[in-house]
C-alpha cells in the first residue's frame, strides 16, 4: 500500500458527478401503506423493494434503472410521508422523501380508490408546487366496476387521475406508457439520445455488506458525493438494497447498500429477515463485494459466514477495515490488524484489506481502484491450450501424490467461466483425490495468470483410466 495512503484527515476523491444528470428520475410518492412498494415492484417488473401490511417499512428511497423500450429512467420508491406526531428515524425518512420530491423530473402521486385520508390531504397540498411533474395515480382499481369511484379525484387539480391496481397489474402498462412519453414531451431524452447512454454499458457493480452500524450507509453516501443513505444510530435504519449510481476515473459505477446481516437469533420480526434476505441477493448481483468491519470490533462470526456466502458465490471480496480515524500507529497499527484477520480466517488470505474512515473520506481512491482490479481479474480468460501447458510444467515440477497403493492422475485443465472464474479439472479419479494437490493447482493459477485477490473454483471430473 502507497505512503500516501496514510494521511489522516479527508482524502481528495476524485469521483464525477452521478449519472443522474442524463437519466431523468421518477418518484413514487405517497401516505404509508397506500402500495407504493408494490407498484414499485410490478414496474420494474421485480420483486426489490420489501412489501409488508405494517406501514413505514420503506425508509431509504429506492432507486433503481427503469427501462421502457429504448429509453431509462431512475425509479424511486420513497418512504410513506406521514402527517401525525412521528419519532426521530421517521423525521430522516420524511426528510429524504421530501428531497428526493424536488428532486424528481416526474412524480406519481399515489392514492387509494378507498378514498383520501388526512395524510393524503397534507401530501396533495405539499405537492401544490410541484402540480406540473405530478401524474395522479390512483390504487387499487382491481376492476372496471370500481373505476366509477374515481369521482372524487378529478377535482384535486393534478388532471384526469390514472387507475391502477399495483397488485394485479391492471394498468400498469399503460402507467408506464404515459410517464415516458411525459419526460419525452419535457426534453428529457435529447441527453441520451445525443451521448448514446442506453447503450447498455457496463458497469462495475459494487455491493457493501456487513454488521449493522459499521458505516455501510456512511460509506455510499461519500462515494456519492451526496446523502442516498439515511445515517443513523438505530440499529437496522436500512432495509431495503439502496442503489445508486456514479463515475470514478471515467468509469461507471453502480453500488448497493445493504441492510446489516445480524445472527438470525437476532432478527425478530419478518421485515428484517426480508431485508436480511435482499442483502444476501445483493451479492449475486455484485461484482465486487465490500465487507465493512468495524476497526474497533475486529472480525466476527458473523463477518466470516458473510463472506463465506461471499466467496461461494465466486463474487470479489474487499475487506474494509472502517472508523481508521479513530486509530492510531499507522502502517504498524494496520499490520495487526491485517495479521489478526489472516489468523482468524486463512482461506480468505487471497483478498484485499484496505483501512479506510468512511467519515473523513480517507483511502477512497485506493479502494475503488482496488476493486477495478478485481474486477479485470474476474474477467481473466486463458486459453486452454495455454493452461494445459502450463499445467505440464506444474506437474513436471510437482507430480499428483500417490496414496498406499492409488495412484492420482490430472489429465486436462480448462476454464469454464468468468465472473466467478471457475476451472475444471480433469483426473482419472475424483474420489479421495488429494486436496492439497487442488490448493497446489490453484495458487500456481493465481501466480501465472495474475489471479492473486479473487475466488478460484476448482471443479474435479473423472476422464480415463482409474490405475
């Protein structure tokens, strides 16, 4: 790790503003538990954000790329505005949701065909300024019959309301059909039309895990310049995967954050254990995972069973050493640490750890290249016939053991697959053969082909004779 690496206080980042400013953003609005959720889901057309009868469960806004035919957008899922007397954490979602609403280029207004309560009122009355980006949306419309209720809506002054049922899906299309052709009416297009953004180009794919309060949330809103993520002492603040997107060095990024994964004799009710159960996702779709550790607490059980699901995944592991500002000694102090960890967990010795202060900004740069470079591993291709040589001259060095009176073979190598790199082994018998010999394969790929900081999978296969 570089000297300059080292420096206490914030570090120069040099990170580009968020895409946001060619992808037009949307904003699912509304009192709790009028379904926002759920129609956030049908339009996405799957089940991200978590939907549950007991209201308040969305806290952090959602956002995740929207795409009708060859146009995009970003979906928003706000958290319910409430308008009774509300707790401090529900005070942060109010907050976000209300930032989230200037923010917008479009806002679907969701009520319900059951009729306006109070919260709707103060919501609609709120939203006064913002009437010419409002789309009136209005719930629960399951059938033709019930579409004769909508009475009541024309005269709110947001235009003829749009029935729905978020639920079955009723609508939904032609919901779709009109906020696009709305952001195309308002110019919202020419951006992407010019630059060619909905080329579908790739992104790097940053997931963060790890205990709750190790500052996942902290960490994704200094990568994106700007607050996504509710920060907040209570344990479990963030529920459902917050996802954002934005540049570093030119190249595009997309990072989740998580909720915490605490032990499962910790999460008591259901909401938790679907958020628990999104986080793990977030793996599957990731990259590069970064598994936040709190420098104080050191590594736990519960960080090595996350990184197990990790690394069977075959996704890119960084361990983030997080609160460095907090600790004093420098590359001494970093080495007892990174000595401890490789003590407490070995077959994680192939990845990363990088100290950083998710709160001062310290080590960012380091860490993003980091998991650029894991990402290239990830991407490593090698030609067969330049494994198999290489595996000749492997053997001719160290030949496959004989065990009593079995005697091993190894026959052929060849890659499978990328992102998770996985290679088969071909030998003439898989039963009892000698792991270390695998382990002996797999580290003499990490040195010849550069592979140093990813999970390699080694899959045995039977070819030819058993003598």
């Amino acid at each position: 790790m570089s000297g300059s690496s080292w420096r206490s206080g914030l570090t120069s980042i040099p990170i580009e503003p968020t895409l946001a400013h060619k992808i037009p953003l949307v904003a699912i609005v509304g009192r709790p538990n009028v379904g926002k959720s759920t129609l956030f889901n049908r339009l996405i057309r799957k089940r991200k954000a978590i939907t549950h009868s007991m209201a308040g469960v969305t806290r952090d806004p959602i956002k995740t790329l929207w795409k009708y035919r060859d146009r995009e957008a970003f979906l928003v899922d706000t958290g319910g505005i409430r308008a009774e007397e509300v707790k401090p954490l529900d005070q942060l979602v109010i907050g976000k949701s209300k930032k989230t609403i200037e923010e917008a280029d479009c806002i679907i207004l969701l009520v319900s065909i059951e009729g306006l309560t109070g919260e709707d009122e103060e919501l609609l009355e709120d939203l006064r300024p913002f009437s010419h980006k409002v789309l009136l949306v209005v719930n629960k419309v399951d059938t033709e019959e019930r579409e004769t209720h909508l009475g009541e809506f024309f005269g709110l002054g947001f235009g003829e309301p749009i029935p729905v049922s978020a639920t079955h899906g009723r609508n939904c299309e032609e919901l779709t059909e009109r906020v696009f052709s709305f952001l195309e009416l308002d110019g919202h297009f020419q951006e992407q039309r010019d630059s060619g953004e909905t080329d579908g180009a790739e992104f790097l794919t940053l997931a963060v895990l790890g205990k709750p309060n190790t500052g996942k949330s902290t960490l994704v809103n200094r990568l994106l310049g700007k607050e996504v993520s509710i920060v907040s002492d209570i344990p479990g603040t963030t529920r459902d995967i917050v996802e954002d997107f934005f540049l570093f060095e030119g190249r595009k990024i997309r990072i989740f954050d998580t909720a915490g994964i605490r032990r499962k004799t910790k999460v008591r009710e259901d909401v938790e254990y679907y958020s628990v159960h999104r986080a793990l996702e977030g793996i599957r779709e990731a990259d590069v995972v970064f598994l936040l550790i709190d420098v104080a607490e050191g590594l736990t059980e519960q960080d090595k069973k996350i990184a197990a699901q990790i690394v069977k995944k075959g996704r890119g592991i960084i361990l983030v050493v997080n609160k460095w500002d907090t600790i004093k000694g420098g590359k001494r102090a970093f080495k007892e640490v990174e000595d401890k960890i490789r003590f407490q967990f070995p077959v994680l010795d192939f990845a990363p750890i990088i100290p950083i202060s998710a709160k001062t900004g310290f080590n960012m740069e380091t860490l993003l290249k980091t998991a650029f470079s894991l990402k290239k591993q990830l991407q490593t291709r090698i030609e067969t016939s330049t494994l198999n040589r290489a595996l000749a001259q492997w053997m001719e060095k160290n030949p496959p053991p004989q065990m009593g009176k079995k005697r091993y073979k190894v026959r052929f190598i060849t890659q499978v697959r990328t992102s998770p790199v996985r290679f088969v082994l071909f030998v003439n018998r898989v039963e009892g053969f000698p792991g270390f010999y695998v382990g002996y394969i797999r580290n003499r790929l990490r040195e010849e082909f550069h592979l140093p900081s990813i999970p390699i999978e080694i899959e045995l296969k039977s070819r030819g004779s058993s003598s």
